[in-house]
C-alpha cells in the first residue's frame, strides 16, 4: 500500500514494514509504458459496481478477437474474488491474541485495495458489494485525510493466459467497490495486469504503476488525460525526471526513509495551470503564503495611506471581522496547556521584575505593583490589540530606565512617581503622534539581522537571568564545604539568648539549658529543658552560635536538581509529539501539555522529599508596596512646574524604547513561517501600549510592552498541526491558533493571584527558572543565528546541507554571523552600564 510512501507486508504476514521511499527497477517502467501503449485504457467510466467495472474492460479489450467469450468469465471469476486483507492491529489487541493463541500456524499473504496496494484473492469467496465492518473499524483510516480516493493495482500471474491481459481505468465518480479496498474509501482508478506464468515481473510493473499514481504531476496528468497519449505523456514527464542509481553503489534491498521535507510540485515544473488545486504538502502551502499579505515585510499592511490615523484605521477594518471567531477559536483543549503554561512564566516574569523594580525604586514599585500591572495592562492588551497572542510584560530595558530615573530623582530632591508620570504622559503622547503619521511602516526595513540580534538578546537575558538566580541560591542556602563526615560528633548549633559575655545557652533543637546566675539573668525564662527552633531563638532577640548553623547544603542541590530537571522534562515532552512510542493522540496530548506535566512532577518530587526549597511568594494583600505611596498619582504639587516640560526629554528615548522593542516583537511573531490568517496590527498595538503608558503611569504601576521570549512561547503552544498524515511523513505544520481567550485567561489569573497565595505557596522557585532556561532555550533555537553560529565549529566537509550555504560563499556567512555575535555583544554590553538609556539607539 502507499500514501506517498510504500509498505510491504513483512515476511509471515503479520505486520506493516516502515514506510520507506519505493525503488524502483527501469525495466519495469519501460514494461508499464508498453502496458500502457497497447493495452485498454478506460478514461471517465460510468460504473457503480466492481463487476460492472470489470465486464466492461474485459468487453473493451483491444485484442477481443483474441479473448475468448470463456477466457473472459475465468478471467471475470478471478477478478471478482474476495480478496484478503492484512489485519491492522493495535498493540492490546496482539497481545490478547498471543496469549490466547500463542501457537497459532501463521499463513502468508500479501495486502490488498487501500492506496495501490497489490493484493491474492481467497478462493471460493465472491467479492462483496457492501464494505465489510473490518473495513469501516480499519485503525489505518485514521491516517486517510479528509476527501481521499483509493486506487487498485491487481497484478498476478494466470496459468490460462498466452499473453498478458492489461487495463488502466479511470471512473468519472468515486465509487465505493465493496470489499475491494482495506478501508472503505471511494475508488477512482483501477489498474489491471494479469499474465503467463513464464512471465515474472508482473509485481515490479505493479509496483511502478502505484509509485507513478503516488507521483503528484502524473496524478494531475491522469485527471486530466482525454486520450492514451496523454497518460504516455504524463509518463515521459516521469521519466524525464528519473534518477537512476547505478548498480553496485547501493543496495537494492535498503529501505530509503522519507525525507523530513518534500519538495513541492511547483518546484518540479515551471509552468503551474491556473486552474489546477494544489495538492502537494506544506511547501506548497508555504509557497502560497509568501504571495500573499501576511509578512511584515510586504502586503498592505506597512504601506502608507497619507492619511492621519489612515493605517489604524487599516488595522481596525482588518481585525474587525474576526473579533468573534477570536473567542471561538480558542474552545480547544490545547488553549488550557497554553493557559497553564504562559501562566505560570507570566508569574514568575512578575516576581522576578518586581522584585529588582523594588530593590531599584526603594519599594515606590514592587512584586504587587508588577501583579497588578501585567494584569491590568496585559487584559486591555489582549482585549483591543491587533495582535492579542502578544504578551506584555516588564523588560530589562526599561528596568534599566526606571532605575536611573529613581537615582536622578533622588539625586536633584523631585518626587519619583510624579515625575515618572509627566514622562509617560509625553510618550503616550508622542506614541499616538507615531501611530496617527504612520510611523509603522519604517518596520518594512527591519531585517533578518536586526530581528535576530534583537530575539537573541532577549533570550540570552532569560537564560543568564534563570542561572544567575540558580546561582544566588549558593549565597542563601551556603553549603558547608567544611564538612567532613568523621567530625559529625563536633557538630553542633545552640540559641544565646543571653547578652554577650554571659553563658546562658538553650540548644536549638536540643535537651540542654545552661544558664550562669547574674545581676543579668532573666527569671521569666523556664528553668527545665526546653526546644527553641531558629525562628523562636531569633525572635526572642537571641543569635546563633555553632559550626553547623549554616549547613544546608541539601537545599541547594535539590533545587539544581529541580531546576535541571525541569528544564530537562520540559524539553523531552515537548519533543515526545516525534517519538514512535504510544499512539499519535497520546504523543500531542503530552507534548501539549509537556510544561505542565513537568512542573507538576518537579514540583511532586519536592513535595515528598519536604525540604525547605525557596517557594514562590505571591503577595496577599492588596495595598502599595511603599505605605508611602498611594494607588494615584497626581501630576502637581511636589515637583515644579518647569518639570512637566522638562520631562518631554527623557520622554523621547523611552518612545524610542517602547516603539523599538514593541515593533521588532512584532516584527518576529508575525513572519510568514507562522502562517497567520488574521493579518497583523502594528498601528493599533502600539496604540493600545501608549495608551496603557498613561493608565500604569497615573496608578504608579510598571511600564509594559511586548515580551519577545513569552510571546514567542505562547505562539509556539498553540501551534496546529495536521491530524491525518501518510505514514513516514511528518505532520504538517498548518498554522497558529489565533485567539484572544488564552491571554485574557492568563491576565484575569494574574490578577487573582494575589487570593491564590495558599496554593502557589508550593511551587519552587528553582522549578520556574527551569521553564525560565526552557523558554530562552527555546527561542534561541528558532533563529537562524544559532544554525550559523554552529558552522564556526564544524569543518567544511562535515557542514550540514543547507540551503544558503548552495548559493552562498562560505567565508561571506562566517563574516555575516561574525559580525552578528560582535554586535549582540555590544548590545550586552551596553545593557549591563550606565548607558543602557541609549540600547534603542543602538538597536
């Protein structure tokens, strides 16, 4: 049988080979060319039966003379036998058999009907004319898409035949023939070929007809053929563009695996009828989406109007009919993996920035204030925004601004927030003057090195972020390099809850009190042993003394081994949708739900080994984190008048800021490769992030923009793929889910999770900085950067064959990646000094 690939029956008839690419002799495409030059050839016959079929080929013999009215009822009688199907398995259903037969004689046979598969009839038994309930129960359907037609190849030898008997048929309908194929399916073409024992290649000629119908040209050339000579023709195309393996060089018996890509048919002919339907695989349908609207870097989504606010206009227009289906495409299992998963990177992102906004702003913004931000802003955003996949979030930017601001407000005696709030009034204001004169279209000129240096950037932030907490964790949990096991009896840790030169001592966790009696001593402390645990002690004003009150070493190691091992899960699961274990439905249900799956494991493995890891601390109050602070901002009264003015300064880089690292996220999660259908909004999302400069601004909340890293993970989520594919062929990637509800989901859980402090208690830190490494792991590995990156390394005869490097000199991409690294170095650079105020200048 074949879906773009073949597979035999292996020997003992009991199972399916892999699917492999068929090799096939030239001998016997010259013998089909020949079949096919002299033998009957039936184009848009009416029939509805096998045996209708079948009378009227035999009746439409060229040769009739030479068919004798009997020879034609044997031959008749013999085509219209029951054929035998190779049974299609499952796993428990072999098992089952083995135990309840486990010394059954096997037979041999060969499959039959479904996709060009030759077939042996059961003697005795009359093809049926309904489809047999193995046919409709048949697994293999599965794998059949939507609108297939099955053709039938019967090749075989006969003893009453002189000479060969051939036929090639093409129905006008798709009919279904019964008990003909191994799945009920329509039938549209028929080849026939029966001859004189003496002749042995009847099965390669059988072979060569279903690999050529398997052939997407010759498949059109067959729809389409008015006369034999257009099927000898669409042959001679075949065979123009044969390859032919020399003997000797290879091994025939090999079994070729299927390429991880298939050119398109377009590539394969430079003429493509208007009116022939495409029927090829994704290249063609990626081939379609370079023509059409949807890149940033054409269409008419960046082309200028010349009118104000012409292109939000634009964007409004577009985005406005599918504002409905934004809500109903997202009633989908795999959107709640999304949810779960975003989720829980967006909280972490959160606690992360807010807390360095509150080391660098001396609490005037804290982790609630970042809460109630991304909440805030983050809902807005998915509710209005023309791209509402985008997930706002704080960056390392625009943490690097506020934390100059703060010290440049300390510095000349003005109030932080008020000042802060004139400055985000100036960008909302020089953001919609950006939006209303179409400044969007310059984003046209962004290109793949500037998009790359940029996502690369942002990803290595999260790793080094992730590992720089990791690390810290040696300084909060320090691990006892001291420790030798043989001095265990030396050990100890006691409570001095005495000033200093007195002996009084109760030991942390112990039996014994010591106590000298002094002008000093304090009578209302019990007299009898008692157990004081570190908190007590230090609550009671007391300090710790000993040489094992530091040693925690195991604390540390469980969190590597959480972090690493998260990390680890994250991306087996991911990759477990390509493995060959456990059914296709099992494989995409765990590599949707693969983030999920790994924290609840990480986080299960902590929970019963029940050491003290540092947890996720959410707050749970709703009140400022600086009781200094109120929850509005107003814009006089503690700062001069002149600073209004003044603040349009500092107002134009943070507008360069915000429309760079907006623009260019937008940029990367609209590329074609994404297969978008709802278009793009440039215009309109950086209208929705100015005017939420002016909501966080007044409240006293974080800025927010796009987050390139979780944005491209939340894209990646809700990737769709194609259920029904041949075997040996990759699922085809079909597009995005593009929908409003999981970012709406996300933010609303944001906001509520200030009340859901008891249960996110339990998730470890280290747990998240694994997803944190996943997510910049992830994001590194879908730009092109990387791939050249490894080139450096690797020696010219071992390069992988890629595409650039046929068309491109070497030396021009190692310059060209070179030149990439050095200026992503000094992007790092320039971020981690004083003078990241000027990063987006130099983006």
């Amino acid at each position: 049988r074949w879906i773009k690939f073949e597979e035999k029956v292996e020997d003992g008839g009991e199972r399916w080979s892999v699917p492999h690419v068929p090799a096939l002799t030239l001998h016997s495409l010259f013998q089909l060319r020949t079949c096919l030059q002299k033998g009957t050839v039936l184009l848009d016959l009416d029939a509805a039966t096998f045996k209708e079929i079948i009378d009227k080929a035999l009746s439409g013999h060229p040769e009739e003379e030479e068919l004798q009215p009997a020879l034609r009822e044997r031959l008749a009688a013999l085509l219209l036998l029951q054929p035998r199907h190779q049974p299609t398995k499952s796993l428990l259903q072999v098992l089952s058999e083995l135990c309840l037969f486990p010394c059954r004689g096997r037979s041999r046979g060969c499959p039959t009907g479904n996709y060009k598969a030759k077939g042996r009839s059961e003697p005795g038994d009359q093809l049926s004319k309904t489809p047999l309930k193995e046919q409709m129960r048949n697994r293999f359907r599965k794998k059949v898409p939507p609108g297939a037609e099955a053709a039938h190849v019967a090749v075989g030898e006969v003893e009453f035949l002189e000479k060969p008997f051939t036929a090639f048929i093409r129905l006008r309908h798709g009919v279904s023939l019964g008990s003909l194929a191994e799945v009920a399916l329509p039938s549209r073409f028929l080849f026939i070929l029966l001859g004189p024992p003496k002749v042995k290649v009847y099965h390669e000629v059988g072979r060569a007809m279903a690999t050529l119908l398997m052939d997407e040209l010759f498949q059109r050339v067959a729809w389409q053929a008015d006369h034999r000579q257009d099927l000898i023709t669409g042959m001679e195309m075949f065979l123009d563009e044969l390859i032919v393996l020399p003997p000797g060089k290879w091994d025939p018996s090999a079994r070729i695996p299927p390429p991880s890509s298939l050119p398109s048919s377009r590539r394969r002919t430079p003429v493509d009828p208007p009116d022939q339907q495409s029927h090829g695989n994704g290249d063609m349908a990626a081939a379609g989406d370079r023509a059409r609207p949807g890149h940033p870097h054409s269409g008419e989504e960046l082309e200028r109007t010349g009118r104000l606010f012409g292109g939000l206009l634009r964007d409004i227009r577009r985005k406005a009919p599918w504002y409905c289906s934004d809500f109903s495409d997202a009633l989908h299992p795999q959107c709640l993996s999304a949810v779960l998963y975003i989720y829980l990177a967006t909280v972490t992102n959160a606690i992360t920035f807010g807390g360095m906004l509150g080391d660098a702003t001396a609490n005037m913004q804290g982790v609630l204030e970042s809460f109630l931000g991304t909440a805030c802003a983050g809902f807005i955003f998915c509710l209005f925004a023309g791209q509402p996949l985008t997930i706002l979030s704080s960056t390392g930017p625009v943490l690097v601004f506020e934390r100059l601001l703060f010290s440049f407000s300390q510095d000349h005696s003005l109030d932080y927030l008020e000042f802060r709030l004139w400055i985000g009034l100036w960008v909302a204001f020089f953001g919609v003057v950006l939006v209303a004169t179409e400044a969007s279209h310059l984003v046209r000129y962004f290109t793949r090195f500037t998009e790359e240096g940029f996502c690369a950037l942002i990803s290595l932030i999260f790793i080094y972020d992730s590992l720089k907490k990791m690390l810290s964790l040696a300084d909060a949990f320090p691990i006892n390099w001291q420790y030798r096991l043989d001095n265990v009896t030396s050990y100890s840790c006691t409570c001095n809850l005495s000033s200093p030169g007195e002996l009084k001592q109760l030991q942390v966790g112990g039996k014994q009190e010591a106590a000298a009696p002094g002008p000093l001593w304090k009578p209302a402390l019990p007299a009898t042993p008692v157990e004081l645990s570190r908190t007590q002690c230090l609550d009671r004003g007391g300090h710790l003394l000993g040489t094992s009150c530091q040693y925690v070493p195991d604390v540390t190691l469980i969190s590597f081994l959480l972090f690493g091992g998260t990390f680890l899960s994250c991306t087996a699961l991911k990759h477990f949708r390509s493995s060959r274990y456990f059914p296709a439905a099992v494989r995409k249900l765990v590599s949707d739900f693969a983030v999920i799956l790994a924290i609840l494991a990480s986080c299960a493995i902590d929970a019963v080994l029940g050491l003290e890891t540092p947890k996720l601390l959410v707050p749970s109050e709703l009140k400022p984190t600086n009781p200094a602070r109120g929850w509005i901002i107003f814009p006089f009264g503690a700062n001069p008048w002149w600073v209004c003015l003044v603040s349009a300064v500092p107002a134009v880089l943070v507008t360069i800021l915000i429309f760079m690292d907006q623009q260019i996220t937008a940029v990367i999660l609209n590329r074609r490769e994404y297969k978008l259908q709802k278009g793009a909004g440039f215009h309109l999302d950086l209208l929705c992030v100015s005017l939420l400069m002016v909501v966080t601004s007044v409240t006293g909340l974080p800025w927010y923009v796009s987050a390139t890293v979780i944005s491209l993970a939340h894209m990646e989520s809700l990737r769709k793929e194609s259920e029904t594919s041949a075997p040996g062929e990759h699922p085809e990637f079909l597009g995005i889910r593009e929908q409003r509800l999981t970012g709406l989901v996300i933010f609303v859980l944001m906001g509520v999770s200030v009340f859901m402090a008891p249960v996110l208690k339990h998730i470890p830190m280290p747990v998240l900085y694994g997803v944190f490494l996943h997510m910049g792991v992830a994001a590194l590995n879908s730009i092109q950067l990387l791939d050249r990156a490894r080139l450096l390394l690797i020696p010219a005869k071992h390069q992988p064959d890629l595409a650039y490097l046929r068309h491109v000199p070497l030396r021009r991409v190692h310059l060209f990646t070179v030149t990439q690294l050095l200026c992503l170095a000094l992007l790092w650079v320039l971020k981690s000094t004083t003078a990241a105020i000027i990063f987006p200048v130099m983006v």
